[in-house]
C-alpha cells in the first residue's frame, strides 16, 4: 500500500480504494445511489432520485490547470478526469485500462500526487494542478523518468507505461533517492501484466540519477 494512499486512508483495492476518492462516493456521484432509490418503489423518494439523475446531465463551467496552461470547458459532474482528458483534451498520453481504480494504467498528477484519472471526476480536480504524461515532455525531448525507461527498457507491451511512468514522477517528486523497497511501494497501484517489473525498479532508480544530476 503506497503511503499516498495511507495519508487518504484509502486501501489501493478495496472499496475504499482510489486516487481521488472513494469508490462507494464515485458510484453515488454517479447518481448511482438515486437509482437504487428510483427502483424502491418510494414515490418520494423516486421524485428526488429522478432529480438527481437528471441533474447529473447538466452541463458545469470548469477550469483545469494541466501541464501548466488553463482550460476552461463545459463537463458533466459524473464525467471522470480520465474521460475528460482523453475524449474532451486529447491527452491520450493517460491510457484506460480497467476504469475502476485497479490497474493504475490513468495515473496523473494531481498537485504532485499520483491519483487515478477514472476514480477522480473531472469537477474535483478544479483548482488543482494536473501533470499527464505530455507535461513532463520538454518540447520534443523526454523527461528524466520517461528516458530512464527508454534506456532500461522498462515495458513490452507498453500499455502500462505512462501510468508506470507518472507513478515513478510522483514518487520522485516526493523521494529524490528512493530506496528499491520505496520505489516497489511507489509503483505498488500500478499492475503491469508483462511482468516488466524489474526493469522499472531500475528505470525508477536511474531517473532518480538523472533528475539529482539535473535532468527533468
Ligand atoms: S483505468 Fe484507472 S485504475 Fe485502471
Ligand atoms: S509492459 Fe505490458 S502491461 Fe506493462
């Protein structure tokens, strides 16, 4: 369990799981919760249900700070920060995997934190700091993490990658010189099914050279 997750009192699998919030709240932000109510057979509570479910439809003005430039835009309260970098942003660099807060293959930053996009909604992340992949980018040149895993060869199907990528930014971030059991617990949400791992630990050890050299 990563510390991060820790200080959320969040468990990393479980239904308290989640970078962002938990899962029981992101089902009832869903309007999930007024569902099961609509399906009750209690027409009051059936009248309210229904106003919340439709008040999930409308349309809010948000500003999200990503990559350092503000964007404003029109986004549903259900719609997940991953939806609305891939769909509405074009930030494809943040994959989806699992969309249910268990592969980590959408992990952002979130104020320097690592969060999974598909447990965050987009209306939570207003007024923070969004790093996606593209934003450790220097023009064409890859950042430190992103060349350390090029030199180790740290992936082979590569679908993993970005999310494994931003976890090691985060930790980094956080932990200059990581030690191999701070780098294991630090990549801990991000499951890779190639099983690239020990490549990773040394990509992750390597950036952390890279960046106290000066590299970003
Ligand atoms: S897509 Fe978000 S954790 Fe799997
Ligand atoms: S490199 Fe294939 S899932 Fe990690």
């Amino acid at each position: 369990m990563s510390e991060d997750r820790d200080e959320k009192g969040c468990g990393g699998r479980g239904e308290e799981c989640g970078r962002g919030m938990t899962r029981r709240n992101f089902l009832a932000s869903l309007g999930v919760g007024a569902i099961a109510i609509a399906a009750s057979g209690n027409p009051a509570a059936e009248k309210e249900a229904s106003a919340a479910v439709i008040k999930s439809g409308e349309a809010l003005e948000i500003n999200l700070q990503i990559n350092g430039h503000a964007h404003r835009l029109l986004v549903e309260p259900r719609w997940s920060l991953l939806h609305v970098l891939r769909e509405e942003l074009g930030f494809t660099g943040t994959k989806e995997g699992c969309e249910r807060g268990e592969c980590g293959a959408c992990t952002v930053l979130i104020d320097n934190i690592p969060r999974y996009a598909c447990m965050t909604l987009a209306v939570e992340a207003e007024g923070k700091e969004i790093t996606t992949l593209e934003g450790l980018m220097h023009g064409e040149k890859l950042g430190a993490v992103q060349q350390a895993f090029v030199e180790h060869d740290a992936l082979q199907c590569g679908y993993c990658t970005p999310g494994q990528i931003m976890a090691v930014e985060g930790l980094l971030r956080k932990k200059p010189d990581p030690s191999l059991d701070e780098i294991r617990t630090g990549v801990s949400g991000n499951l890779c099914r190639c099983g690239a791992y020990v490549n990773i630990f040394k990509a992750a050890k390597k950036a952390g050279q890279l960046k106290r050299g000066g590299v970003l």
